[in-house]
C-alpha cells in the first residue's frame, strides 16, 4: 500500500490543520479557533524529536500547543475550538493600536521554536523585539494556561524575523530598521550586532530593511535577505561571519 504522507497548515483566520495528501487528500485533525485578528504567523513541532505536539504564534502574541495525537477532530462548519489546547500561553500585554511594523496585529510573532530535551523551553519572538521564554510543562501542569514567562528580553527594535540560534540557547532578530543581531536568552544580553554598511556611491545611508534570515553552523553564520537596497527596491543577501567580524564577509545583489 501506498504510506501516508501528511502535512500540516496554518491560515490568517487561526486555524491549523494537518492535511492528508497521500492516498487521499483530506483533513485529518484541525485545531484552533476561528477569530479576527488571531491568524496564525509561526508555527513549529513541540520539544523532542517524536513530534507529538505542534504549535502556533498567533497575531495577537499568543503561543498555543496541540497534542497531536489528543486531537483527532473531524472537520465542522461551526468554528468553535473543539480540540482546546494542550499548552497554552498567554498574549503579552497590549502595547499599541492599529498597525504593526510588519502588518498583522502589534504582538504578533515573528518567530517560534521550542529545544531541549531535560528542560524543554518554548521561545516566541514578537514583531515589536520582544523575546519571551517560558519552561514546557510536565505532569499535571502539561494542560492549560501557563504562568508567567521565564524571562523577557527587548532587543529594543522592532523585528521581521526571529529564528533559534546557538542550538536553541540563542536568537537571532532583525527587521526593518534593524541590523541582524544575535541574542543569547540566559544573560538576556546581546552576544554580536552587526554593523551597518558605509554609505553608496551618492554617500547616502544604505538602508536596513532585514525580510528574512537563516542561521547556519551553530549560530557562527548568518545568512540575511533585504528587500530595499541603495534607495531601490531589489534582493540582496549578505552573509555574517559572527565569530570573525560585524560586517558582512559576502554580498549578492539581484
């Protein structure tokens, strides 16, 4: 017989769902609740490498975990939360009113991963700069609303993307207005910034309009792409050495 391949998927209304594609195309579980200004920005698989919980970072800055294997719901026209979440942690507090940096709502998530094994740790990154960690639940406190979190950093700038650095003991932010930088979540402090470029030919500012990065080698490169550079709309991408300098050691202009 043919093995099941499936694939899970997130949408602007707040819904995840995990998609039969192989037989059949179907739906086999969906979570969540339809609301506006709750559509789901990041989403990642749960501690451990067995995949039994997922989770998302909505627009409004909460992080919510499914037991996948809790939840097996059949898909219904009504949009009430059949399947309430396994781990839930509060939205941070309000903090402004109409639009965020980066479209969607002020708190909503601009990255999302949990790491670790003995003491797992969930981590979300929200598009105001603001980092928060909270430690995963066991036992009885495995279900429901969470606490306060672990600890909160503000990288001070707002941020398009935050992504797991250092293996998991790190993240690395950046965004319109602000230069990649690494941030280690034990000391709250940041561990490398890069630095911003000289001036183009016609000694204007170069400037910083971070859309995407990925970290490579344990955290020691980054790889960044911008959307605006030398006063046009075009692709670059520069590539961070942080073990060797602040400046980009590569540059690839479209």
């Amino acid at each position: 017989g043919t093995m099941p391949l499936t694939a899970l998927t997130a949408d602007d209304t707040g819904l995840l769902k995990e998609v039969s594609l192989a037989p059949e195309s179907s739906v086999v579980r969906r979570w969540g609740q339809q609301a506006c200004g709750r559509g789901v920005s990041r989403a990642c698989w749960g501690p451990g490498a067995e995949e039994t919980h997922v989770g998302v970072g909505l627009e409004d800055g909460t992080v919510r975990f499914w037991r996948r294997s809790a939840s097996t719901v059949a898909i219904a026209e009504e949009s009430e939360d059949a399947s309430p979440p396994s781990v839930d942690f509060a939205a941070g507090e309000e903090i402004g009113k109409g639009v965020a940096p980066h479209g969607g709502g002020p708190n909503g998530i601009a990255g999302l991963f949990a790491h670790g094994e003995a003491a797992p740790r969930v981590v979300a990154g929200e598009r105001t700069g603001r980092v928060r960690v909270w430690v995963w639940p066991d036992g009885s406190a495995a279900h429901g609303p969470q606490g306060e979190p672990l600890a909160t950093i503000e990288t001070g700038k707002a941020a398009a993307v935050c992504r797991s650095a250092a293996g998991g003991e790190g993240v690395a932010v950046g965004g319109k207005g602000a230069d990649p930088s690494v941030w280690s979540l034990e000391a709250g402090k940041a561990v490398w910034r890069a630095r911003n470029l000289p001036n183009d030919e016609l000694d204007l500012a170069v400037p910083i309009w971070l859309t995407d990065l990925k970290v490579a080698e344990g955290g020691r490169l980054l790889a960044t792409g911008h959307g605006f550079v030398a006063s046009r709309l075009r692709g670059e991408v520069r590539l961070y050495d942080t073990s060797a300098q602040r400046k980009p050691v590569a540059r690839v202009v479209a």
